[in-house]
C-alpha cells in the first residue's frame, strides 16, 4: 500500500499536518475538491504546474482508503457533535460554518 501513496505526505510544519502531494502545500482535500467539481483534468494540471497525473490518481485513491472506514452510528444522534479543523466545536480557530 505505502508504494501506491507514495506521494501522500503528512508533516506537522506543512498545512498543520493535513495529507498533502509530495510535501508541498498542495492538500489532498484540494485536489479532491477540484475533481468533485468536476475541473478537467488538463485545467488542474494547467492551474498547478507542480502537480502531476500521478498526484492526482493517488489523491483520489487515498480518498478511496478513507471512505472504507468503519464509522459507528451514534444511538443518539442529538449527542453528536461537529468538527471544528479536527478538534471539537468551539475549538478556538472559528465555529463551524455548516453547524445551524
């Protein structure tokens, strides 16, 4: 597995720690964003002259590893509580925009 992410990196100096391409200050988040969007390959490419097809394809197969996780439903889901950049809400940094 580590062979076919081997341009996922994660350092606690770069973007706070967030999985990135090859150490630079490009997210995956991002990346998986932009294809979400549904901007052509080509315009990605064009935009970020750094990344490559290979960062792009890796992104979306880490993305892949993560929607396999387990998630565990709360019996309640009135106890659930957002996120706030990995830390419970009111974590200091903002509340979170998409909290009611």
């Amino acid at each position: 597995m580590s062979e076919q992410l081997n341009r996922i990196t994660s350092d606690p100096a770069i973007m706070e720690g967030k999985a990135c391409v090859r150490g630079t200050r490009l997210t995956v988040a991002l990346v998986i964003n932009l294809v979400a969007n549904e901007m052509p390959r080509e315009e990605i490419l064009s935009n970020y002259p750094t990344l490559e097809e290979e960062d792009i394809r890796q992104c979306l197969h880490y993305a892949a590893l993560l929607a396999e996780e387990h998630l565990i439903p709360f019996e309640d889901t009135s106890r659930a509580v957002p996120m706030c950049h990995g830390n419970w809400l009111g974590c200091g940094e903002g509340a979170w925009r998409g909290w009611p």
